[in-house]
C-alpha cells in the first residue's frame, strides 16, 4: 500500500496540472461579448480610375480583337469536301 500511494498521487496532480494546462472555453450571453470597435474613418466607395482617351489613328478594331475571346476557325469547304470523300472510299472498301 506504501508503495501505490505515491504513485496514484503523482498520477492525481499530473492530471490536474494537464487539466489546467489545457485551454478551456467561456459560454457568454449575446450582452457580454465584445463590441467591435467603431472605423476610425467613415466608409466611402472608391470611385472608377480615370481613363484616358485612346488617340484617334490608332486602330480600334486591333485593339477589340485582341480582348475578344477567338474561336478556332470552322474549315474550309474544300476540306470538307475531302473529308466527305474520304469517309466515302473507306465505307466502300
């Protein structure tokens, strides 16, 4: 019994020093929470960057190209027409 005593003792105040050690949780009611604090500046949109006119000789059409999305070019008729034919030989052989 000696011997065990010491050991459930040294046992019990690890726990307890784990316990505490341990970060723990506060239910609070909705009043006590912490207000956020006021802006120190009040709110205001920024407004749109100021544009500068593009010159008039440069060409407008290059530059709406370049920001439209491009689809890939349908074939010509021509190959479709070879297509259309080649499809045709490997059907009758």
């Amino acid at each position: 019994d000696d011997r065990v005593l010491p050991s459930v003792e040294r046992a019990a105040r690890s726990f307890s020093q784990a316990a505490r050690a341990r970060p723990t949780s506060k239910l609070l009611q909705p009043e006590e929470l912490p207000k956020l604090d006021a802006p120190t500046i009040p709110f205001r949109r920024l407004k749109k960057p100021l544009q500068l006119p593009q010159p008039i000789d440069s060409d407008e059409d290059l530059n709406t190209d370049s920001k439209r999305k491009k689809k890939r070019p349908l074939p010509g008729r021509k190959w479709t027409k070879r297509i259309s034919s080649e499809d045709r030989k490997l059907e009758g052989s």
